[in-house]
C-alpha cells in the first residue's frame, strides 16, 4: 500500500485524522524522543509541558531524568498508550486527554514547552486560525523567560508545513527565537518497512527551534 502523506487532508477533522492513525503505527511513533531533543537536555527546566505527547516517548524520556512532566494530547487512547508506558517504566508523568487550543483557558504554567510535530499541523490557510489560538496559549502557559522547544515541517516536506520566514512572523511579539536549525525527522522502522518510498530522502525536513518567551 502506498502512503500517501497527505492523507491527513481526506479526514473531516485533525481529531478524526490522528484517531485513525494511532490505530496502525503513526510514522513519527518512534520510541524516543526525536534527536535535537538529546542537544538541549541541559535547557529543559521543570515543569515541562509536551504538547501533542501521542503516546509519550518524549515526556517519558525528560521524566526520568527528575523533571516534572505533563503530556497533554486530544487522541485518548495515545494518552492509553502513555499512561501504559509510564506504568511500565515507573515513571511519573501527568498524562492528560486535552486539546492544545484549550491552553488560554488553562491555569497551570510551565517553564518549558515541548511541541514534536504539532504546530505545523495547523500550517494549511484554513487552519491558521487555531495556530495562532494554539500560540497565544502557549504564551499563556509559559513563565514570561520560559523555553518553546519546537520540532516543525518545513515548508519543503511532503506533508507541508512552515518557512522559516514564518516561524519568524509567528514568534514576531513577546517571543525571540533563539535558534533554528534544518533537521531530518526520524521515521518509525516497521511504518517505513510497510510503507517503502513514502519518504523520498532518509525522512521529512523539519525545522528545530529554541523560542523564549520574553514578557
Ligand atoms: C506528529 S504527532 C507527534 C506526537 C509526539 N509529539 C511525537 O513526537 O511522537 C502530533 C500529535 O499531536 C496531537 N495533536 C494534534 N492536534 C492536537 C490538538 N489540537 N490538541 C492536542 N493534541 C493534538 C496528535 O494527536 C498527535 O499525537
């Protein structure tokens, strides 16, 4: 069967999307946490919050090295899936079903975020509204100071997602981007053994950004 990846767009809604694909191997469902994440370990502060967690490799890895984590994520049962592993490893991870547009009404605050492959999905020009909702909560939720550490399409990958001219325009007021580097996603084994070729390159280029939040 050919992957085709855009097949996020035939779903009525990103919810219905997601849900269909945690009932196979989702292609980012990798185990651990995608590789820029191992270079800014050290910048990580506690409370964490991993927004769009899936099935929370991510959380899990920052849990056990004593951070306090909460992984928040719209798809219940890759919230099932985490809560499993956090059982399994003896780790103590808030995992909570939440839609990330949700965050301004929230009253919990983080000193560091971490977003692995959710804002590009609201990079299409009918869904920019709940990108910029789903930016001002993360202004919301994090200490004036704090860290985005965000992993994002870049407008060149299959999927689509963001120039860099509009990671710049999206963090414009009350936040300064750091640093941003060119990266590859790493993609699940067993999704590219049933799906050779549904990347061209050894996998999609991503964006990987370090963003503070500055009021
Ligand atoms: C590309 S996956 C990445 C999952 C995980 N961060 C990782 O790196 O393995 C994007 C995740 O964001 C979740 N998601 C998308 N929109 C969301 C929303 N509005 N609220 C909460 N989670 C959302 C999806 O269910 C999915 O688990």
């Amino acid at each position: 069967m050919k992957y085709d990846p855009k097949t996020m767009q035939n779903y009525s809604s990103a919810h219905e999307g997601f849900t269909e694909h945690y009932n196979a191997t989702p292609p980012w469902d990798i185990g651990k946490p995608q590789a820029p994440y191992l270079t800014v370990i050290d910048q990580v502060k506690s409370p964490v919050l991993d927004a769009g967690c899936g099935t929370g490799s991510t959380a899990l890895f920052f849990a056990a090295r004593e951070l306090e984590v909460t992984g928040i994520d719209f798809v219940e049962c890759a919230i099932q899936r985490a809560r499993i592993k956090a059982a399994e490893q003896s780790l103590s991870v808030n995992f909570l079903v939440k839609d990330a547009m949700t965050l301004n009404d929230w009253n919990e605050r983080f000193a560091s975020v971490i977003d692995s492959g959710l804002l590009h999905i609201y990079s299409k020009e009918d869904q920019r509204q709940d990108r910029t909702r789903y930016v001002q909560g993360l202004a919301h939720v994090l200490k004036p100071g704090g860290r985005l550490f965000l992993l994002s399409f870049t407008d060149e990958a299959p999927e689509g997602g963001v120039s860099e001219q509009e990671l710049y325009e999206i963090f414009a007021k009350g936040w300064e981007i750091e640093s941003v580097q060119q990266v590859i996603g790493e993609i699940n084994q067993e999704f590219l053994a049933k799906h050779p070729g549904a990347y061209q390159e050894a996998g999609p280029k991503m964006w990987f950004a370090v963003i503070r939040r500055t009021d």
